[in-house]
C-alpha cells in the first residue's frame, strides 16, 4: 500500500481534536492543498476541513497525523 488511510473529521471530531491538541486555530495544523493533493480531491475536501492520516509505523505500529485542508 503506496497512500495511507485518510479520513475526513466530522465537525464534532474537529472540536474534540483542537480541544485535545490544545490549538487555537485549525491554521496551526500541516496543510494539505486541496486542488493539488490526489487524496484531497478523491475524498471532496473543501478549504477547512481536517483530514485524519494513518500510516503503518515499524516503531509505533501506526501512526497518526491530522491535516487542515487550504486553497
């Protein structure tokens, strides 16, 4: 498998991760471009939006990392 799992947040989830994270703004999140990035377009994301990335890690088992998606 080339692409990780992605997973677009719900609104409710968005919430709980910028609480958990401890973020002011979704802005402080990497970005993902949403007219560039293949992923992005395949899941319809739309300026705002966090999408949730999972990746198979040696260490870790998996790892997780969440994105903000930007013009």
């Amino acid at each position: 498998m080339f692409v990780p799992k992605h997973r677009k947040l719900t609104a409710d989830e968005v919430k709980d991760l910028i609480k958990a994270l401890h973020l002011k703004s979704k802005s402080e999140l990497p970005h993902i471009k949403y007219h560039l990035d293949m992923q992005a377009r395949i899941l319809g994301l739309v300026p705002g939006d966090i999408v949730e990335i999972t990746r198979p890690s040696e260490t870790a088992g998996t790892y997780t990392f969440y994105r903000v998606c930007t013009a």
